[in-house]
C-alpha cells in the first residue's frame, strides 16, 4: 500500500500569495492574431472590390461596343456582344441592355422584343430605357402614338416609373420633328399638369417651332 507523504505543518501554515503576472508573450499573440485576421479581412475586400471593378469594366467595354455597332447598323453583332457578357460569367445591367435596345430601334419590333426579354424578370428598366422606346416609336413613320400611349402606361403602372422632363422631352422632339402641333401643346399641358418642370434641354428641343417655343414659356417658365 502507498503512503501519502503529507507536508509538514510548518508548511501549510505558511501563507501562499497569489500574484498575477501579465505574460507579454499572451498579448503579443493576441496583437498578432487579430493582425493576421485584419490582415486577412483586408485581402478579401480587397479581392472583392477587384472583381466588382472587373465585372464593372467589362459591362462599360460592352456597352460603350454595343452603341458603337448600333450606330453602324450592326445589330447582330450588337446582340453578339451583349452575350458575350454571359461567357464571361457577367449578367448584363441596364446600361447595356438599354443599349442593345437602341441599337435595335431601326425594327421597332425586334427592338420591343429584346426589351421584354431582358426587362422585367431579370433587370429592372429605368427612365432612359423607356425613352428609347418612345424615341424608336417616334421615330416611325407616321410616329406610332398608340404604342407610345403604351409604352408610357407600362412605364408607369408596371414599373412605377413616373416621367419626368426626359420622357416629355422625346415627345416633343417627335411633335417638333412632324410640326404636330396640337399634339405638342398637349404634351406640355400633360407636364403642367403633372407638375413635371421643363429641364435645360426643352426650350432646346421645340426651338425649331416658335408656337411650341412660345406655349411652353407661356406654360411652365
């Protein structure tokens, strides 16, 4: 059997003082610890805003290629480069989707159809994608009011989009370009009416027709 050796008396009664001791080595791993996690939080901002710039740059590179090609009437290629967003693993924005429906606003019809496509479910269209389409569909001759009544409506009860001087403004290009003048009284009424203030481009846009000119003056400056 093992016998306990017990301590001597002399020794238990002696006090015991416990000290603590701060031991640098502790706070030296703890400063680098939370340096290397700094460190580390860093590098994967890092990295994040180099992708986000990456896929940045490529949606500007096909945006500013799509309205290139569509100047030219390169509509297929247009349509090409906007896919070749997708092999870069890239989803496309508006910018470029609004882009490629410019570029398409010579056929109105294929132009609608690459706007329901990419709209709605996958992007949400702004104000400058609308007056595209109101431009495009001026642009026809005759200008084809219904589909812009249309577009107008989808712009607003769908999107919730209300227009503002940019969208009055593509109307009355249409008006001033066929001397609609009716019409054009009619638009700037509708912005009275709507409380929508003329920006510095409007006076610009019905300078050529001095009814229109004076009407809005008389109207809304």
């Amino acid at each position: 059997m093992q016998i306990i050796q017990r301590p001597p008396l002399s020794a238990c009664a002696r006090p015991v003082r416990c000290q603590f001791v701060p031991t640098p080595v502790s706070f030296a791993s703890l400063r680098t610890g939370f340096a290397h996690r700094q460190v580390c939080r860093a590098r994967l901002q890092g990295e994040a805003q180099t992708e986000e710039e990456r896929v940045a740059s490529a949606r500007a590179e096909v945006t500013k290629r799509i309205k290139t090609l569509g100047a030219q009437g390169k509509v297929k290629d247009a349509i090409s480069a906007l896919a070749g967003l997708a092999n870069l693993g890239i989803q496309p924005d508006t910018r470029a989707a609004t882009a490629l429906v410019q570029a398409c606003t010579r056929d109105m019809e294929l132009a609608q159809s690459i706007f329901d496509e990419m709209f709605g479910e996958f992007l949400q269209p702004d104000e400058v994608t609308f007056a595209v389409l109101l431009r495009g569909y001026g642009a026809t001759n005759p200008p084809d009011w219904p589909r812009i009544d249309a577009t107008l409506t989808t712009m607003r009860m769908k999107y919730g989009i209300e227009p503002t001087a940019l969208s009055f403004n593509a109307l009355l290009e249409v008006c001033c370009r066929t001397s609609d003048i009716d019409r054009g009284q009619d638009i700037i009424d509708r912005m009275a009416a709507d409380g929508v203030e003329p920006d510095e481009f409007t006076e610009e846009v019905v300078a050529r027709r001095r009814v229109l000119r004076s009407y809005l003056r008389k109207t809304l400056l």
